[in-house]
C-alpha cells in the first residue's frame, strides 16, 4: 500500500474448502479470508489486514448441451464491520460467451450493482484462455473496472454439470491407518 510518501506491504493467505455434495449442479463453499496475515507498518501504526468469514452455494441449471445458468448467493462475515449478501446470476451462451449480474448489500442500497461479461477461447494446444470484465461501484470509490485474464495449464476443463464424475478410490488399508488426510 501507498499513503503520500510512504509504502508499507504484507501477505494475507486465504483457506477455504469447496463442496459438491450428492444433489447435482450444486455447489457450497466456506472461505476465511487472511486467515493468516502479516503486519502492515505505516510510519508508527501497525495494523493485520481485515478477517472475513465468507460462505456461499451455487445452482446450476442446463438448458441445452451449450447453455446454462449459474445462480450464487453468499454470505460475508467481516470481523471490523457489518455483514452483508451478495449474489449473482451468470448465463454462458454456446460455453463461449458468459453474461453477467450481481449485487451486494455492503453500503449504499443503490451502489450495489454490477455487471460483466467473459470470452472463453480454446488455444492451438486444447488449453483455455479466458478475458473478464465487470463494471461496478464501490461505496467509497465510486465505479470501477475489473479485467482479467486466465489461461488454463494441463489442458481444458469441463465444467457445469455434465462434466464427468470423479468417483473416488480406496485407500489400501496401511495407509487408512494414517488417517484421511493420506488418503486425500
């Protein structure tokens, strides 16, 4: 971070765990954000970088082989501040083009909304590259643009509901022994 003149940095590391239980297209997640964080120094003052509690699901439903939509909600915990909900639709179009919107209750009513939209491209090499772009507004900031970039190492990914199921193996009985983090 920058204030003036003067700089100050640190790290944050993020945990959470995704789940996909037994009812299809489903998917639930809980995530601590800087879980595990450093001290940020301006000058004199000293501060860890702010604790969140997030959990969330999502819903996807098929249309057709190339067509679906993702619903999310979640819930956000921060522990210096109130706690709010966002949520969110995302309609993907012949697994190319996904159109976005959302909203969140964090400060104003009104300064909620957001919108976006990706590309999906397959490279030469079967990998995907995919461009984002969302424009929304923050409570203190005003609006703002967000783009991204992600390329995919190891070769494209299926996703939605009709990706194939990975059904898991069993663990030889010494390693069992060891407890479920071998077997993972």
């Amino acid at each position: 971070e920058k204030l003036d003149t003067e700089k100050a940095s640190g790290f944050g590391l993020d945990l959470g765990i995704l789940l996909k239980p037994k009812i299809n297209s489903l998917t639930a997640a809980f995530a601590v954000e800087n879980a595990v964080s450093g001290k940020v120094k301006f000058i004199s003052d000293d501060f860890r970088l702010p604790l969140k509690f997030k959990t969330g699901l999502s819903y996807t439903i098929q249309f057709a082989q190339k067509h679906h939509t993702l619903l999310s909600v979640d819930w956000n915990s921060p522990k210096d501040g109130a706690a709010y909900v966002a949520a969110g639709i995302e309609n993907v179009l012949y697994n190319l083009i996904a159109l976005r919107a959302g909203y969140n209750s964090f400060g104003d009513i009104s300064q909620g909304f957001s919108l976006g939209f990706g590309l999906k491209f397959s490279a030469h090499n079967g990998r995907e590259i995919e461009l984002d772009y969302s424009l929304g507004n923050t409570y203190d900031l005003g609006s703002i643009h967000k783009m991204g970039i992600l390329y995919r190492f190891g070769g494209a990914v299926k996703s939605g509901p009709r990706a194939p199921k990975i059904e898991p193996q069993p663990v030889p009985k010494t390693q069992a022994a060891h407890g479920a983090i071998n077997a993972i």
